[in-house]
C-alpha cells in the first residue's frame, strides 16, 4: 500500500475500481476461464478496495454480504476494504433514515469483520 504525506500527516492511499463484475474484463484483466463466482476473490487479490454500487440500489441479503466477505481475503495489517454506496432510501427520499443507515450499516459492516 502506498502512503500520502501532506502538511505533517501521513495516509494510505487505496486504489480500487467501482464494482468488480463486468463482461468486457473478461480476457482484458479476468482469465477468459475464471468463473463468476471467483471473479471478486481474483480482484481482492489485485486491489485493495472496491466500490459496491449493488448497496445503493437495493439492500443486499445477509447471505450476499457473507458470500462477498468470504471472497474477500484479510490482509495482514489492514483488514478488508469494502466502500459502500449509501442506499438510494438513505440519499435520495424523504423521511428519516435511522432504520435503513442501521440495518444497511449492520450487513455492509460484515464485509469488514476480520476473520
């Protein structure tokens, strides 16, 4: 991991994409004969950050978080890293929003539990 240094502090700098999952990767940065399945574990190896635009469109089930933490390894010294985008209920709609940030901050958070 890189550091950035301004005025006196000093910062990881994390290099990731905004979702993982796209057909035109396949050959470019994904092995042609990499499976779906593998292709999240195959980039957590390559980058330590990814954006996971899914969150903001519909809350994912605990399973898909799991499965998403499972595929995800732990790095020595920094854990996992997962951004999540704030669900479209949390930005974009009137009302309050202490239900959804809780339960959205209860699943995404499993993304970062250490193992």
């Amino acid at each position: 991991m890189r550091r950035a240094q301004h005025d006196g502090v000093t910062a990881p700098i994390r290099i990731g994409t905004s979702g993982w999952e796209y057909d035109d990767w396949r050959g470019r940065f994904y092995p042609t004969d990499l499976s779906r399945d593998d292709q999240l574990r195959f980039y957590a190896e390559r980058f330590d950050t990814v954006e996971v635009n899914a969150t903001f469109y519909r809350m994912p089930t605990d399973k898909v978080v799991a499965g998403w933490a499972a595929a995800v390894p732990v790095r020595r010294g920094r854990g996992k890293s997962g951004l999540h985008r704030a669900g479209c209920w949390l930005t974009a709609r009137r009302g309050d929003p202490t239900e959804s940030a809780t339960e959205t901050y209860r699943r995404t958070g499993m993304m970062n539990d250490e193992r």
